[in-house]
C-alpha cells in the first residue's frame, strides 16, 4: 500500500509588494534601477520576484514621473513606505529594497508567513521586511520622520517584528560596481541558492 505523505503550508494572506528605487545610486554611479540583469533591468527582476512571491499588486518607489514619489524629499526609505501606504490595497506590506537582486521567493514567503499580522525581517537586516498596513503604521512613520529618525530599523523595533536567519548571500546589497560584480558572479555560479 503507497504511504501518502502530505506537508502542510500556511497560506499567505494577499498581500502587496513595494519596491523602494528611489535612492541616489552615488556610490554605483549610475541608477541602479536600470543596471541590466540577464537583460532586464534590475527593477523589472525585482517586480517578477515580487509578483513570484505571490504578491497582489507591486508599488514603485521612485521620485521619477509614473511612479509613487515621496512626499518628503531626502527622508530616506521611510518616505517612501509612507508614500506608497496610500495606494495599498492589502493588509500586509512586503517591501524589498531594488538593490538585493538575489533574494529568492522562498525567503519571501518563509518571512511573509512568519509575519502573518504583525511585522518581519530577517536577522540583522531591516529589508525586506514584511508592515502591517493600518492607519496606526502611518502614524508611527509619521512621528519617526518628525523626529528626525529615518531609520526603518527603528520603525521596525517599535513595531516589535520577528526576526528570522536567512543565508547572507541574498542579502547581498549592489551599492557599488565591486558589490554588482559578485552578484552577477554569485548568479553565474548559483552559490547563493544555500538553504538555511
């Protein structure tokens, strides 16, 4: 007789994805939004990864015309999460910076599940995270920016979020041409795929 062996998967609730490409680029040199991966653009890799993790809708952060610009300037990432609030239309928020292009759908899923209505991040690493979407979360921003505090680290401490181990490669940050090259290297290779 066959053994049938089922696994059980805790279902994401709908949920939206912003990506944050709103930064200056300084130390790349260039936009990182538009550096070519395996001819796309980052941007367009970072959507699919988003909308493969299963997400309702991708928001863009990018003070450029067509997308959601921050309504602050020179507020950092917080800006930007605050902007995007008022065009998202789910309760959870998966918010993934442009420039971590190694990320992988199940790290996503693993922190969206493990998010479920309160707020998450991997260990050591403010982004990705997963915000609950509420008017108290637009408030706490709020505050946090009138403070003078643009850190998504503190946002996250008061928000009291689970952490979780992920494998460091995918949190790779693309901030220089040395950074980019390891990726395109740790891609080639296919090192970063590592589970914890």
């Amino acid at each position: 007789m066959k053994k049938t062996v089922t696994k059980t998967v805790t279902k994401i609730s709908p949920f939206s994805a912003l990506i944050l490409a709103g930064g200056q680029s300084s130390r790349m040199g260039q936009d990182k939004a538009l550096l070519n991966l395996n001819g796309q653009s980052l941007l367009a890799h970072m959507q699919q990864l988003a909308w493969d993790s299963g997400a309702a809708e991708v928001l863009i952060s990018r003070n450029q015309p067509g997308f959601i610009a921050d309504q602050t300037q020179q507020q950092g990432p917080l800006a930007g999460i605050l902007a995007a609030l008022e065009h998202c239309q789910n309760a959870q928020l998966l918010v993934l910076p442009i420039d971590t292009p190694l990320l992988s759908v199940f790290s996503l899923q693993r922190l969206l599940q493990h998010a479920g209505a309160s707020a998450a991040c991997f260990a050591n690493s403010p982004l990705p995270c997963v915000l609950p979407v509420n008017p108290t979360l637009s408030a706490l921003i709020h505050q946090l920016l009138q403070n003078g505090q643009r850190s998504v680290k503190a946002l996250l401490a008061q928000l009291n979020a689970v952490s979780l181990p992920v494998p460091t490669t995918e949190l790779l940050n693309t901030n220089t041409p040395q950074d980019w090259q390891l990726c395109l290297s740790l891609l080639n290779t296919g090192e970063h795929y590592a589970q914890i």
